[in-house]
C-alpha cells in the first residue's frame, strides 16, 4: 500500500502537467506513447509466439487512423463526422464488451480460440480512447485553451469518483455480485455507490470547472452512462486478464500494475462521455 501510495503522489502532478501544460501535438504524442505501451500489454491476452510479431497488427491499424482521420488542432476541436463515426464504434464496442464481460463463461467460446478477435478487442479498447481524449482536449482551444484539459479532468474525476465510492459502499454494504465469475469483489451495491458519488462530484465539478451541459438532467445522464461503462470496462479487463491467466498487465508502474491496470475504466468511458457530450451539445 506504500509504495503504492508514493507512485500515486509522483504519477498525479505528471498528469495534470500533461492534460493542462502540454500543447495538443505534444500531448498527441505522449497519449499516443502510453496507447503503444498498452497495446504492447494487450499482445498478452493474444497469446502470441511473439509479443513483437503481434505488436504489428495493432500499430498499423493505430497509424492508420492517423492517415485517415484529421488530428490538427482546428479539425479536432471541430469534431469532423468521421471522428464521430470513430466515437460511435467505441460506444458500441463498449456496450458488447460489457456483453461478453457480464455473461462469462459463457461467452469465452465466441472468441477464446480466435487470435483475430484478440487483435481486434485490443484496437477496438485503445484507438477510440485515444481519439476521445484528442477530441475533448482539442475542444474550444483556440478561444480557451483550458477547456478541453477541463473536459479531460471531469471525466478522469467523473471515473476516479466512481472507484472510490464502488470500493467504500462495496466493502459495506455489498451483497449482490455483478460478474462474480470475471471479479468476485463487484457488487451491485458497489456500483449504485459509485454512481451516487460520481453524480454528486460531477455536479460540483461541472460547476468548479466551468463545463457547460444543457442541462442539469443531461449532465446527470451522461455521468451515469458513463460511470457504469468505466466499471464494465474494468471488468472486460479483468475477463481478458483471467482467461489469459495474468494477474496485472505488467509492472510497470510500481505498487499499481501496468497501463491497461491504471487506465481500463478510463478507456470505456471516454469513449463513451465524448459521444454523449458532443451529441447533445
């Protein structure tokens, strides 16, 4: 727990110097450096002859994207169609996932054994993240250069809240597991406990950081939304980690695991929350 404790006090100055100080084809370049870091703990769950052979697949595809869909500052804060279409895909993507994580074992049989869909759940988790976190970063920078850093704040608090109240209210109160094949310790309780204090962070920091929703309903809906994804995308994780018998992704990241560890639940959500903040803005 110390060690974990002194890696989180080191890690969270670097992430909010990232999010607010770094300039957009900066920060571009050092989200696209961890996505490669966690495809590379991704190669993993593909049960490869080789992590660096199966690294390939997953790096075309991410360079792809950068030919195909415009990443300037002015066509980000835009949000072209196509990077729309991206959003759409990740949502999607999410809402199987939960699927599959939720109905395990059951589901192993429609993928264990083929590596191309291995391939293809690792770009579907990591490309449209990175991509949304683009997008909401680059959101009004031209006029106020902070607000996409805000943006990208109250999603990480929207989804740090929902940790810490699923772990308290869980801890105390819960009975009802969600997936007790995938994680035992997720209860239901726990996850109407993170919703509630994601719901009340999400009101105080929208108003904090000056995010604008239309409405107070239409912040509320988006956090819930959102906050149930994030715990799924943990639990996804967590179904890929056990089928492929691996405790954490690595160990990168004393006291905490790797990448993918640190950042599963932000990977569903952001996805998710940019879709629905730019819909209904």
């Amino acid at each position: 727990m110390k060690q974990r404790i002194i890696t989180a006090l080191i890690l969270a100055p670097l992430v909010l110097w990232g999010v607010f100080d770094l300039s957009i084809p900066f920060f571009i370049i050092a989200l696209t450096a961890i996505s490669i870091i966690g495809f590379w703990e991704w190669t993993q769950f593909v049960l490869p002859k080789s992590r660096i052979v199966s690294l390939v697949p997953s790096l075309a595809v991410l360079a792809v994207t950068f030919v195909v869909f415009p990443f300037d500052t002015l066509s980000l804060s835009l949000v072209a169609d196509s990077h729309m279409w991206l959003l759409v895909v990740g949502a999607v993507w999410w809402g199987v996932a939960s699927c599959l994580a939720l109905t395990y074992p059951n589901s192993m049989s429609l993928w264990e054994n083929k590596v191309s869909l291995r391939h293809l759940f690792g770009m579907l988790s990591l490309i449209p993240f990175v991509w949304s976190v683009f997008l909401l970063r680059a959101q009004d920078y031209a006029i106020a250069p902070y607000h996409g850093a805000k943006l990208v704040m109250f999603v990480c608090l929207l989804v740090w809240a929902a940790d810490t109240g699923a772990y308290f209210s869980g801890k105390t109160f819960g009975k009802h597991k969600m997936a007790p094949n995938v994680s035992p310790n997720k209860t239901l309780e726990g996850l109407l406990g993170g919703v509630i204090l994601a719901m009340l962070v999400g009101w105080f920091a929208s108003s904090l950081l000056d995010i604008h929703f239309a409405s107070l309903t239409i912040m509320l809906f988006i956090t819930f939304v959102t906050v149930v994804i994030s715990v799924l995308g943990d639990l996804v994780e967590s179904m890929f980690k056990r089928v492929s018998n691996i405790k954490d992704s690595s160990n990168i990241i004393p006291g905490h695991g790797g990448i993918l560890d640190r950042i599963d639940s932000l990977v569903a959500a952001f996805p998710v929350f940019a879709l629905l903040y730019f819909i209904c803005q």
